[in-house]
C-alpha cells in the first residue's frame, strides 16, 4: 500500500471533465465542435493520462509533471480527430491511375453541375415527364448507350461483379453455363468468375486448357440443359506465349448454331480505341456488340473513367428479362451514379472533349513531353520551399506506372517522378511522414528513393507537395 500514497497525489490532481469543459481554449472550440465530441476527447484524454500515471514505476513518480496545457492540446487535437471525416481527400502519387485503394476512376470536374443537381434536386428518375405517370430509372441511359455502342438496351447495377451476378442469375440460372478454363480469373477485392457462377445458381462447365481452349472444346460441352456461353476478358493477367482462345465471332457460330446466347464480362469498359494513343489496344464495347455478343458487362469506374456501376447492354429480350429478375431491385444503382454516369458517356460522344476532360483518359494518355513537364513544375516548387535544406536530394528520373484497377497488366506507363533521398532521413521515414501528414501522400519506395510519379498528381497539388517536405526537412 505505501507506493499507492505518492500516486494518490498526481491522480487528485487530475482535472475533472466539467473542470476542463470550462477552460477558454476548450469553450472556445465548442462554438465550432458539437459538445459530444468535446466530452468525448476529454473523458478519453483524461483516462490516458490516469493510465499513465497507473503504470508509472515507483522510481518515475517524484520526476512526473503533470502539464494542464498540454493536457488541454491533447483535449483540442483529439476532438478535430474525432470530427473529421473518415473518408478524405488523399494525393496519389503511385502512377497508378485507376487505383482501387485510392477510389479508382475520378469523375470529369466538368460535370459536377449535373451531379449536385441530380442529388440536390428533385428530377424525373423514375417519372415520365411526357405521359406524366411513373417511368424507370434506368431509361435515362438508353439513348446514349446506343449511340456509343448500338446496342438495344441497357441496364446499370451496383458494379461489374453484381452485373455478372444478375446476367448469370437471369440467364443461366438451374442451367449451365460454358466457360473457357483460362478465363476462370480472380479479379481484386476476391471476385472470382466460380465463386460468382455458384451464388448464381449457374452451373459451371469448365473447358479447354489454362493456356488453350478451341471451337471442338465448346461444341463438345454442349447439352439440352446449357444455357449460356460466356467469355471473360482477361482484364487483369494475360497469358503470353503458347495460347489460343476462341474469338468471339466463333462464339457467335457456335451461339447461332445450336440458339444458346453468347454473354461476355468485358471487365474493364472502354469506348476509345487506345491504340490510337500510343497504349496496347483493349477491345471495345462497340467491338463485342459488333460481333454479336448478346449481353456485354463491365465497369463504370475502370477504364471508363465514371462512377463505380456495373453496366450491362445488349439485346432487348434478355434485358428485359433482367429489369423483371427480383435481384436488380437489390443491385439498384442511386440517381447520381446514374447522373454521373449519362454526363460522362455524353462527353465520349466528342472523343477529343472525353480525352481532354476524363480525368482517367486524360491521365493514360499524357506524352513524355507532357509528363516532364509536369516534373519539371513540381521539382521547383519543392525546391523553392526547401531552398536551404542541405540534406535532401531531389531529381527527376525515368519511371513505369500502371493503369491499375486488374486493367492491363501488361502496359507499363513510360513516366517521370520526382524523387528524394537524403543522407538524413531514412526513405521509410520520409514515406511515413508524407503518408500520415494532413496532405496524406501516397508514394511509393523503391530501393533508397522516394518516388513521385508525377501522372496521377495534380498540378495545383504540387505546392501541398513542397510544404509536407519542408515539414520534413526544413527550408526557408
Ligand atoms: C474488375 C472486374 C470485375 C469486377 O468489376 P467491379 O466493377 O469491380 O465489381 C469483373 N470481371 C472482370 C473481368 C473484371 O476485370
């Protein structure tokens, strides 16, 4: 019991809540923070220092202050923590430009009119303003849908695997469906092509060979009780070398031939031929509906450079068919995904505006010239923030980034990064400091070098940029 007594001492003079509710810097914060989250930094502030004080060693208790201010800054600081949001605004400095992690695809500022619009207003999401009665949501998107790819119809779910779910639960359900062994791929976040088949209720026929599948392996698996042959772009790996895989207009033949729809989950949507911009060329929307695919899926928010959405077209029977499946009640997409969505495909009906204003084209597309530059305009601006920091070296080298989000695997992204290194600070420690700074910088390592891929930061970035390193390593 004696050690207690000393400790008795530092625990009075703990302040109480109400005690600390009433300090000036702390009223003054209540007229900017709710008093729950006031009452909550303090009660948490003061069990910490109480726990402090519990673990102290009988040979640290004389030496033990208790300091009220920064007792007080630790109330304050907490309470800004506990208010923040969760979800905020990070600089993405990976080169990687759909990133999955970081919120894949950025939506084109030049539309965030109709955005705040759909979700600030009341709209005709599901009224027909002509007939004056109830209309469908999902006829917002048909007319341009058409206009970019021909097909009939369209319907816009959650994401790209719930509208593999719903085409497979419609159309294949109780049934089987035909799939090529080298197209059974897991895509990020743990979506498997099986694991999806199964939660169907579709029957998986596995064909062919991991690295070849011919036109015999498909006829071959045929039965009365199949229902749909189904093809997978490969978005996310590629096999090299030895392979073969049947072409979708064999798929057709064999679709026409004994009257089986041929479905398709293209993974990652695009409607620009890439090619034409230097990058290795990703088949098209209009490519699959042109070679009669019946039903296509993809995403929104891959290469399209939209709203995350899992978007299905293709003929009107087996659409229709879909509107009617109970799950699309389920998979039901918001007005502003839907808003966000239409704005976006109307830029790609000027394809010079859609690569100019999508950020995710935009960022793809930059020529080395483009990407020096943008190294060039954040090399000085880190250097004039850190102009008499001696221990910090800043260069501009050659580097390779990704299309990320499972799109490409292959393409590797000629970039320039601005990178740091010092004889001072650790690089882990200078990607910690950046990580964790109000700023939130998201870069990567590599050997001794902190690397800036300047293709996925904004340039009105670069200054946040240049203040954090300064934090980090002084300057003027
Ligand atoms: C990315 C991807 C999916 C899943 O799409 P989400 O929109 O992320 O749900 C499904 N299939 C393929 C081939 C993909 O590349």
């Amino acid at each position: 019991m004696s050690k207690e007594n000393p400790k008795r001492k530092l625990f009075a003079m703990l302040p109480s809540v109400d005690e600390v509710l009433n300090d000036k810097k702390i009223m003054e914060l209540s007229e900017k923070l709710p008093r729950s989250i006031i009452v909550e930094a303090i009660r948490n502030t003061i069990e910490c220092t109480r726990n402090l004080i519990v673990d102290l060693k009988d040979n640290q208790i004389d030496s033990f202050k208790l300091d009220y201010n920064s007792l007080i800054d630790n109330c304050v600081d907490l309470a800004h923590n506990n208010y923040n949001l969760s979800l905020k605004k990070v600089i993405n400095a990976t080169g990687i430009v759909v990133h999955t992690n970081l919120g894949r695809s950025l939506i084109s500022e030049s539309i965030k009119g109709e955005l705040w619009q759909a979700a600030s207003r009341y709209s005709n999401l599901e009224y027909d303003i002509e007939e004056g009665k109830r209309g469908s949501r999902y006829s917002h998107l048909k007319d341009m849908i058409k206009r970019l790819t021909g097909a009939e119809d369209v319907l816009v779910v959650n994401n790209n695997a719930a509208a593999v779910l719903l085409v497979l639960s419609t159309l294949a359900k109780g049934g089987q469906a035909i799939v090529s062994r080298g197209e059974l791929v897991e895509v990020g976040g743990a979506f498997r092509i099986p694991s999806i088949m199964q939660l169907s209720g579709a029957e998986l026929v596995e064909v062919g060979a991991t690295n070849k599948t011919h036109y015999n392996d498909y006829e071959d698996a045929i039965t009365d009780n199949t229902k749909v042959l189904m093809k997978v772009h490969t978005s996310n790996y590629r096999i090299m070398g030895f392979s073969e895989a049947v072409s979708l207009e064999e798929m057709r033949i064999l679709g026409d031939k004994y009257d089986i729809p041929v479905i398709e989950d293209l993974g990652s949507g695009v409607f620009v031929n890439l090619s034409k911009y230097g990058m290795t060329y990703e088949p098209t929307i209009y490519d699959s509906i042109n070679k009669g695919v019946d039903v296509v899926s993809f995403s929104g928010d891959k290469m399209l450079g939209g709203p995350q959405a899992g978007i299905i077209v293709g003929k009107k029977k087996y659409i229709e068919k879909m509107k009617k499946n109970q799950l699309t009640r389920a998979l039901r997409v918001d007005k502003m995904t839907i808003a966000t969505l239409e704005a976006t495909l109307r830029l790609y009906l000027n394809e010079d505006e859609a690569m100019e204003k999508i950020p995710t084209l935009k960022m793809l597309t930059y020529t080395k010239e483009e990407l020096f530059k943008k190294a060039k305009g954040l090399q000085r601006e880190i250097n004039n923030y850190t102009e008499v920091a001696d221990n910090i070296n800043i260069e501009i080298e050659e580097c390779k980034g990704q299309v990320g989000g499972g799109s490409m695997p292959t393409e590797e992204l000629d970039s320039y990064a601005v990178t740091i290194s010092s004889n001072n600070i650790s690089v882990s420690q200078i990607e910690k400091a950046l990580r964790l700074s109000d700023k939130h910088i998201i870069a990567r390592v590599y050997e001794d070098k902190y690397i800036l891929d300047v293709r996925t930061i904004f340039e009105e970035e670069f200054r946040d940029i240049a203040i954090e390193l300064k934090k980090t390593f002084g300057g003027k």
